[in-house]
C-alpha cells in the first residue's frame, strides 16, 4: 500500500524509509503524516486554479490561512528594503538581532499589546509553529496537558504533540453558543484531565471562528489561569487583522506585567500576509523562559536577510498605518462579498470579525450527522466542485457538520466562483 506523506508518497516496506536505519522516533515521525488530507490535495491541485478566462472550472483554494489580497503593497516595500548590509549575512543572536528586537518591542506596544516590553523580553523564531514548540518545551513535562478550545488551529497538536510530547486537552465550545468559550467548560476539562494540566492555549482573534474576544472575557480567562496557577499561552497571530471595527484587546494589556506564567506570541504570517518568510515572535517576562528558548533558538533562528527586511518594514509607522488600514478595508470588502455569496448559494455561515475565516454549517447537506458523512462531503465537493475546504475535524471541532471556508485564500472573484460553484452543486443534496 502507498502511503502519502506530505508530498512525499513511500512505500513502508521499501529499503531504509521506514526500517531499521531509522530510530524509533524517527520511524514514528515517518508513520505520523505531517499534512492532513486536505492539505495533501491542496498542494496537488494549486498548479490548476481557477482563472475567469482560462481555466473557469479550475480550483478553487479555500482551506488555507492565508491572505493574498495585499501582495501589490508588499511587493514594492520589499523590493525597497534590499540595500541589505553585511552584517546581516553573519551569525547573530539567534533569537533575533538586537535592532529586530528593537524595532519589534515599539512595534507591539503600538499596535498589537498596547503596553511596553523591553527588547530582551522579546524574541524572534523561524514561524509561530516553532514559537510554539519551543515555549512549550520550556514550560511543560512530556505527558502534560494543555488546554485547547475548539474549534481551533490544526497545527497545536502537531506543535505540542510531536517532539514536545505534551497532550493536547480538547475545550469542545457547542454551535448552541455560538462556540463560545466559559471557565464552566475549562474547569470541567481540568476536573476531567488524567494528568496534570500546565497551560491554556488561548486564540484571539480566532482562528476558526472569526472571533475576537472582549475585553471582560479576556479577564475572565486570564484569572481563570491565575487562579489554577497555570500558564496562559496568548496566540494573537489575527491581532491586525480586525475588519469589522471591533478594538483588538490584547490579553497582554490587561494585566501591569506578564509576570512569569502569561506568555505572547505574535507573527508576521498572517498580520502581514508572509507566512513563508517565516517568522514568529514571542514576548514573556519569564527569565527562565527566555533563558530556555534562546538554548533552542539555534535550530529554529530566522534568517538574517528576513529580519533586515521586516525591520525595514515595521520602522516605517506611515507605512504600517496605511497597509494596516488598506489590509483590514480589503478583508471587509471580501467577507461582504463572500457572505453575500454564501447567503445566495443558501450555504448558512458564521461571520467572522477578523482573521480570513468563515465558518459553514454545511447540516442542511447531509443526510446523518457523522464524521464520516462530514468527510464524505469534503471528498465530494472537492471532486465535483473542485473547491477545497477545511473539514470541521481538522479544527477539532466537538460536532461533526462544520467546515473552515478561508475567503481572502485567493483573489475574490476566484472565492466567490467557488462558493457559486459549491452552491450549484449542494441544491442538489439538501436535506434540510
Ligand atoms: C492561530 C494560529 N496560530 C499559529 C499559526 C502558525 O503560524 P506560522 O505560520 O507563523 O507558524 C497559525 C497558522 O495558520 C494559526 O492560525
């Protein structure tokens, strides 16, 4: 049997792949695929994408967490940042340059945290993923839990789980609510953990919900944490990304200090739509922590040439202001246009405030409420629509029914063709 492995396809039996040259843990990694299926057919398919003209049935990505709207204001920012210096092609501090830490901590006091941190306190690896995986090396024992509520970002178990060896605990929040987050459901997921708990991993704004969490439910989870006196992991990867209006509120401004168990963590890949340059940022106040992260950083450290070029970027404040504003307008001006199309394909949705999600309720499509009648509809949709979403399984969620549609994943009318597309082909399976 052929088994895909990210883009790779292996035959286990074959010489060396998964045999005795290998460690155990090597063998494991090898037997643990890195890509969810859809993923795996995102990747296959992207060379024919749909084009109005010269490929109308062409496929339509709206799976990945990725915004390619702004591009045209990027592209010649960048190309503006290239008189690198050369200094930047030599070893430096692995967490960062100290004048990219610089730059960073003024950059999150204005616009993301809302309060100050001195540059050591901030800290710099190559993507938020490995943000992750290394604060959490550092602040967890292997068999330890973590908190997640969901639905949520697939990548926190591949994160936590893989070399961390920590166990990611499943907050299931309920469509009846709205997948609204209370300390009733963390404290039954404590009371019910089968092993110590050390840390919540809390989303804001949400990824996949849209959501951004006020200011009074931002404290009521930050003293929820303090009063278990575990850690709170702050992901605020979206925190720019608001398109509604809304304020972002930090969880990181709601208390005079981090102190020594309330950690943020912060990236260019959404924010700034360069999810492939690789870079994530990490604030804590914790000495032991950062002590610990910057022991890992060497096999995690973004590249000098990345940091001159972002370091460019975030010290021009009129340019930040005005992609900032330009970004959030074009992501409100998807939404609309995506929702409207929704609401005409009679897709039933949840909208979003920030971020690039739209979650839909695809019941009224399927016969039984199951997981496996969900991924049957994902594989059908993909096969007759060709459109590609996150099935509700890869974000965790507690109730089979629900897909991730990620509307600024392509130019909007591409988005727009699929969602017409999708609808035309599920008038015909309504049950509902
Ligand atoms: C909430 C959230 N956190 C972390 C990540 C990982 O981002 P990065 O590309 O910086 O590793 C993602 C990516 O989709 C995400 O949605």
């Amino acid at each position: 049997m052929l088994v895909v492995h990210s883009t790779l396809v292996i035959e286990p039996s074959s010489a060396g792949i998964a045999g005795p040259a290998l460690s155990s843990r090597g063998r494991e990694l090898v037997n643990s695929p890195s890509m969810p299926p859809y993923l795996v057919e995102h990747f296959s398919r992207i060379d024919d994408a749909w084009d109005r003209d010269r490929n109308p049935n062409g496929y339509v990505a709206m799976c990945m967490a990725e915004n390619m709207l702004v591009w045209d204001l990027l592209e010649p920012k960048m190309a503006a940042s290239r008189d690198v210096p050369a200094r930047v092609i030599a070893y430096d501090d692995m967490t960062g340059s100290e004048s990219f830490r610089r730059a960073l901590a003024r950059f999150l006091e204005r616009n993301v945290a809302g309060r100050s941190f001195e540059p050591e306190q901030v800290m710099t690896l190559a993507g938020s993923g490995a943000v992750l995986e290394i604060l959490f090396y550092a602040i967890a024992d292997p068999g330890d839990g973590v908190l997640i509520p969901t639905p949520s970002y697939f990548g926190f178990w591949p994160d936590l789980e893989t070399r961390d060896e920590l166990h990611a605990i499943e907050v299931h929040t309920s469509s009846e609510t709205g997948f609204h987050l209370t300390t009733d459901l963390l404290d039954a997921a404590v009371d019910k953990a089968d092993r110590p708990v050390a840390a919540l991993l809390f989303t804001s704004p949400d990824n996949p919900t849209g959501r951004v969490h006020p200011a009074d439910h931002l404290d009521s989870i930050i003293a929820w944490t303090e009063e278990r006196g575990i850690h709170l992991v702050l992901d605020e990867l979206f925190a720019l990304s608001v398109f509604d209006g809304s304020p972002f509120i930090s969880g990181a401004s709601r208390r005079p200090k981090l102190g020594d168990r309330i950690h943020l963590v912060w990236a260019f890949s959404k924010d700034f739509a360069v999810s492939g340059l690789r870079c994530g940022v990490l604030v804590s106040e914790n000495q032991g922590v950062l002590k610990a992260v910057e022991t890992l950083s060497n096999w995690a450290a973004v590249s000098g040439d990345t940091q001159y070029m972002l370091e460019q970027l975030i010290c021009d404040d009129a340019w930040v202001e005005g992609f900032m504003q330009e970004n959030r307008r074009r992501l409100g001006k998807a939404h609309t246009q995506v929702t409207d199309a929704l609401t005409a394909a009679a897709i039933p949705h949840l909208p979003g405030q920030a971020g690039f999600f739209l979650l839909c309720d695809m019941r009224p499509f399927m016969r039984e409420i199951t997981w496996q009648a969900e991924e049957e509809l994902w594989g059908w949709l993909l096969e007759t629509a060709n459109v590609n979403l996150t099935p509700g399984s890869d974000c965790h969620i507690g109730e089979p029914g629900f897909m991730r549609l990620v509307f600024p994943s392509g130019p909007t009318p591409a988005v727009v063709a699929g969602v017409e597309r999708m609808g035309r082909a599920l008038a015909s399976r309504r049950v509902a």
